[in-house]
C-alpha cells in the first residue's frame, strides 16, 4: 500500500506541475494586459478587463484546489485535461472578443491549448476539442459581423477562417497521431512490466510450492534487520519442518510428496493473509522454502508471542487437515524473535535450536528460543546451511 501511495503522489505532483505552467499562460496574459492599459494601449474599459480576470482567477484557484485536495482522483480523468482545456478556449474566445486589438496574437494561444492536451487527451476528445476551437472563432465574428463591430470584410473574414481551419485540422492530425503513439507506448509499457513481473516472480519464488525462495528469504531478513537496528523495530521467524515427511515419499512417492508440499505452503499462505486482514502491517508476512520439507516464515512488526500464535495457527490447520490421497501430515515449529545485535545466522540458528526441541519433545507442537539462548555450534537443519552459504557468497 506504500508504493501505491506513494506512485499517487509522484501523478499528483505531474499533474500540480502540468497546471502551473497552463498557470504561468494566464499570468503572462494577465500582466501583458496591464501593462498595456497602463499605456493606453487598449480600448476595453477596466470594469470588462475585471469582469473577465475575475472569473479567471477564480477558475485557477478551482483547479489548483481539486488537485491539491485529491478531490479530481475521483474523476475518470484525474488530469481534467479536456475540461481545462475547454475553459481555457472560451476564455481565448471571450478575449478576442474583448480585446479585438490583440486578436491575432491570442489566436496563437488557441494551439498552445490544444498543445496542453496531446499528451493526455484521447483522439476523439482532441478533434472535438479542434472543432470547438474552430466553432468559437467562427462564432465570434458571425457576433461581430451581427453587431457591425467586425472591421475586416466577409471575404477577408472567410480567408483568416480557411487559415485557422485548416491550421486546426492540421493540430488535430497530429494530436490524433500523437494519441495513437501514446496509446501503442502505453501497451508495450504493459507488455513490459508483465514480463518484469513474471521474471521477477521467477526469480524470487520456488518453482514447487510458489513460496519465496532462500535468496529472497535472506534478502528480507537483512533488510529487517536493518529496520531493528537503526529504528528499532520488532520482527520474528518461524521455521516449520514437516514430521516423517520422508516417510511419505518413501511409501508414497515423491509425486505424493510434492503434492503434500504444495498443498502445505497454500494452507500456510492462507493462515498468513487471514493474519494479515486482522493485523495488516507494512511489509507482508512471509513464507519462504529453502529446500525439502523446511519452510520458515517472517513476521515483520511481531513479537515472540504473536508469532507463537501465528505458528500455532499453522500446525492445528495443518493436524486438522487431510492431504492428498487421506495423508495425515502434522508439522513442528521452531520461533524466535530477533535480538538487538544478533546475525541472521544466529536467529536462523536460535529458530532452527527451537524447532529440534519441538522434535524432541514428540513433534507435533511449538517451541519458541529465549532472547539469550545460546545458539548451537552445529547446522542440523537445512534452513542454516543454506543460510550459512549465502552468507560466504
């Protein structure tokens, strides 16, 4: 839930930075318009220019309040691209209308708006957003000619028409092409994180039981154990060892007994996501295979006790379960909470200690390792060797 937030974010600080410089436009306008009333330079009395900046101002502080508050993660379109847009466009129109003397300079403003939606808007809405364009030009001096404000005459209005027509068509051409570019990018960008995700998966899972496999395990713990050391935060491991397992593959088969490992690893996933929805916390619980019949799980932010519980869970769900063809399977554990200052080597070793006096007394049951249990010189279990490996890599 972190990384999604946190790529929420990162979009909402995109589209703060796409509406501030559409921001910056209107003050370019803004100040232009100032600086030539002061110098006489227009003929639209003071009141018009404010009835018109008014409204601008007021629409800014809408959009810059719909981002900032998240309110527009709500919309299909969080960037209201194509509602900006379209506001900016009839300001341009009222503008022109306002300020005929600067008409041929907000015309260019007409293609910086639309410019603002290539990369957002989809190929539709950029052609209506074109032929809006158009359509308010046009009806702009249809006004002018109506009210006999329109200095030019019919002929020249009906050439600059066929020029600005034609300069939108050739906008909307290359806003639909842009689109459609975007749109193929978007996919292969899908493609591609697919593919990153299955290797990735690959790469980090046991091909059996989809567990995580050793690499990944230790890769966790060590990133954990960093966690406790400089924040002091709380973590602690189950290792689980399946009773007699080679007994079933001897009897049975190793069919029968990658079956049961499977089958196993589910029925733990699901103990774990059932944890998770009464405690969620910030990295989820894990479950790792490092070979044969030994799992071991992490419990980010656990105590000793709560990971007794966790691991009590798993070996009555697993006692009251029949697998396979009416196998009764039962599983010891070993937990330990990880101490200030200790190698994962040595809560590896103190979780492993822990496991073998759940062996020895009967199997079947739970044993946890003190905080000060000395760890043994000797590497019984799978789970240590291995992890003693990795640690000479």
């Amino acid at each position: 839930m972190s990384d999604q937030r946190d790529k929420i974010q990162q979009a909402q600080q995109l589209r703060m930075q796409r509406f501030l410089m559409s921001v910056m436009l209107y003050g370019i306008w803004a100040a232009m318009t100032i600086v030539a009333k002061s110098l006489d330079m227009l003929q639209a009395p003071s009141a018009v220019l404010w009835a018109l900046g008014l409204p601008v101002a007021v629409n800014v502080a809408v959009f810059w309040w719909l981002i900032r508050s998240g309110t527009n993660l709500r919309f299909k379109d969080p960037s209201m691209t194509f509602a900006q847009c379209s506001i900016g466009l009839t300001w341009v129109v009222l503008f022109m209308f306002c300020i005929p003397e600067w008409r041929d300079l907000q015309i260019s403003v007409y293609l910086i708006v639309l410019m603002f939606g290539v990369f957002q808007m989809q190929a539709r809405e950029f052609s209506m957003m074109a032929f809006m364009a158009f359509a308010g030009f046009v009806a702009l001096n249809l006004v002018e000619f109506a009210l006999d404000r329109n200095q030019r005459s019919f002929v020249a209005f009906l050439f600059q028409a066929g020029a600005v027509g034609s300069l939108l068509i050739w906008a909307a051409f290359f806003g639909n092409h842009v689109g459609s570019l975007r749109e193929r990018l978007q996919r292969r960008n899908e493609e591609l994180r697919e593919v990153v995700a299955k290797v990735t998966h690959l790469a980090e899972r046991d091909h059996l039981t989809q567990a995580f496999n050793r690499r990944s395990i230790l890769e966790t713990l060590g990133v954990l154990r960093e966690g406790a050391l400089r924040y002091s935060e709380v973590f602690s491991i189950v290792i689980l060892d399946l009773d007699f397992f080679k007994q079933i593959n001897d009897r049975f088969g190793h069919l029968t007994g990658d079956d049961v490992l499977t089958e196993f690893a589910s029925r733990a996933r699901s103990e774990l996501r059932l944890l998770d929805e009464i405690s969620p916390v910030v990295r989820a619980r894990q479950l790792g295979r490092y070979g044969g019949e030994e799992f071991i799980i992490i419990l980010p932010r656990t105590d000793l006790r709560g990971a007794m519980d966790c691991a009590e869970r798993i070996r009555r769900s697993t006692v009251d379960h029949q697998f396979g063809q009416g196998l009764d399977v039962t599983v010891s554990a070993g937990v330990a909470q990880f101490s200030a200052g200790e190698s994962i080597e040595d809560l590896l070793r103190r979780a492993d200690d822990a496991m073998y006096q759940a062996k020895a007394a009967g199997r079947n049951t739970v044993s946890a390792a003190e905080h000060n249990q000395q760890v043994s010189a000797g590497s019984r279990s799978e789970v240590v060797r291995l992890a003693d490996y990795q640690s000479d890599d």
